[in-house]
C-alpha cells in the first residue's frame, strides 16, 4: 500500500470513528456582547507563537502566510478549522496550544479577527 493511499485510509478512519473535530465557525458565533479579543491583545500572539514559524511567509515551510491580520482574516475559515476550539490538525507536533487559547482563538475568528 503506498504511504499516500495509507494516510487517505487513517483520515476517513479519524472521522468515522469521531477522532476528528471539524467545527465550523458558525458553531461558535460572536458572542451578543461582541468580544475583547483583538489582533493587538491575542491574535498577533497567538500566531507568533503557534503558526508564523511554518505560516510565515516566503521563509516558512507553507506558502500560506498568516503574520498579519489582514492575512488571517482572509484565510478564517481554514484557521478555523485547522486551529480553534477543538480542532487540532495545526499546528502539527507534541507542543500545541492549550484548548483555553484554542476557544481564544475560535472566538477572535468568530467575531471577525480584528
């Protein structure tokens, strides 16, 4: 069995067995009141420390760069569900962000990223 077609068969093995958590995020929408959460207070953090080392543009591994808010907010959706709440996939590795930072991040999304 190749390593790709092995890879295919252990995702869709994750979902059917509910390992994976694909949270959209209109599961979490802005809260009434709005929320604290801006790209000074949290955002700019969040991404230096757990995303722009692969996410950093022209001298990360991903072509995908998110080191500005602008950047971030057009790519929401896939922050989202690669990073908030409960999804893990990114950042890959043993050291990820605690699940608090993760709801963070899923309400920053939530409301705008701004």
């Amino acid at each position: 069995m190749s390593g790709k077609l092995a890879g295919c068969l252990a995702a869709a093995a994750a979902v059917a067995t509910g390992c994976m958590d694909f949270d959209e995020p209109s599961d979490y929408p802005c809260p009434p009141q709005g929320t604290a959460l801006t790209w000074d207070n949290f955002g700019s953090g969040f991404m230096a420390q757990w995303c722009v080392r692969c996410h950093g543009g022209p001298n990360g591994y991903s072509s995908r760069a998110l080191n500005n808010r602008e950047a971030v907010q057009a790519n929401l959706q896939r922050v989202f569900v690669n990073a908030a709440a409960g999804n893990t996939t990114m950042p890959p590795g043993p050291d990820d962000p605690p699940r608090a930072e993760r709801d963070k991040l899923a309400q920053w999304l939530a409301c705008g990223a701004k």
